[in-house]
C-alpha cells in the first residue's frame, strides 16, 4: 500500500527564477500497527529533511503494514523504474527487515531490480 501523492513539485525556483530540478528518491518504511500516527509524521519529516539535505527531492512513502509483507516493497520497485529514480530513503536498515540476511537480499533487489542506492537515516532503531 502506498501513501499519497508527493505534497510539493519536483521542481525548486531559485533566486533568479531559474528551476532547479533535483533527482528523486522515494521513502519506505515498516509502520507496525501501534505505532502513534505523530510518530510516524515525525519521521517522515526527519527523512524529508535528510533527503533535501543529501541533494534529493523526496516523493512519497511506501508504507508496509503488514509483519512479513512485502508488497510495499514490490510496488517500490516497480514505482523506481518507472520514474527512472535510483534512491531509496529509509529510517533504519530494521525497516527493510529484522533479519540481516533479509536486509541483504533486499538492499540486492534494489541494486539488482532498479538500481537503486538506499540512503539510511540512522544506523538502528
């Protein structure tokens, strides 16, 4: 399930009225269904922010809701090649999954799939 759509352009107006147009990177995150919708907010900005201030201009968010469910992650995929996009902001490597080997697999189809850099905000949750 994805969120909605992106709440600014793509595109910046500079000084002089020139557009500025930064490359794209599109968020994910795992929401477990205690989590406080504020807490959620809260980090989605937190991830605009670190996405502006690494050059990108952050779309949306996939969203996984589900404990085992992956097709967050598929629709993704599919949303990376068809923007031409080649990163992917996420909290925490926890968000892709819990287990390493599962991380890997999926830091591999992102690289492998879309060609896709991951951006990690912070090391753990």
């Amino acid at each position: 399930m994805t969120a909605g759509v992106a709440e600014r352009p793509a595109r910046d107006i500079a000084a002089e009225g020139e557009p500025i147009t930064r490359p794209l990177a599109y968020g994910y995150m795992r929401v477990p269904c205690d989590v406080p919708d504020d807490k959620v907010r809260r980090l989605e900005e937190a991830l605009r922010t670190f996405a502006a201030l690494k050059g990108f201009y952050l779309v949306t968010f996939f969203f996984e809701f589900s404990c085992g469910s992956h097709e967050a992650f598929q629709e993704l995929i599919i949303e990376l090649k068809r923007a031409d996009a080649h990163h992917v902001v996420i909290p925490s490597l926890r968000h892709l999954a819990r287990s390493i080997l599962l991380q890997n697999t999926m830091l591999g189809e992102l690289e492998f799939e879309a060609a896709a850099e991951v951006l990690v905000l912070r090391e753990s949750d």
